[in-house]
C-alpha cells in the first residue's frame, strides 16, 4: 500500500481487526464480517485511524489497501 493521506478512501477486506483505543490503550477490538470503504482520519507509522461507525477505530497499514 501507498502512503494514504487524511481524507482518502481505502477499502479494508473482511475479517481485518480494527482496534478502539481510549486513554492509549486498546479498549475493543472489531472483526469485521464484511468489506469496508473507510475514511482516513489520522495517520501513523504502522496503522491508520479510520472513520467507522461515528469513532476512530486503528487497522495495520499492510492490511488496507487504496481505493
């Protein structure tokens, strides 16, 4: 995958793991059932903050790829 940017679409395969983080430490995690078009809201070294379901959940960078 290419460097996504905030604000780009990028579609995440079913049975990724997406991560909820609060106070920094991993709070839930979600397997998804079903593909996903999700917004990038923030960007880090190794995962992405996406938009879903009305919060900010993390997937690995390796396992989303650009739309």
């Amino acid at each position: 995958m290419r460097s996504s940017t905030v604000g780009e679409l990028v579609y995440i395969p079913s049975d990724t793991n997406l991560t909820k983080y609060s106070d920094g430490q991993p709070k839930k995690v979600l397997c998804l059932k079903k593909p996903e078009y999700l917004l990038v809201r923030e960007e880090q070294e190794n995962k992405l903050g996406v938009y879903f379901q009305g919060d900010v959940w993390y997937v690995e960078k390796r396992k989303v790829y650009n739309v």
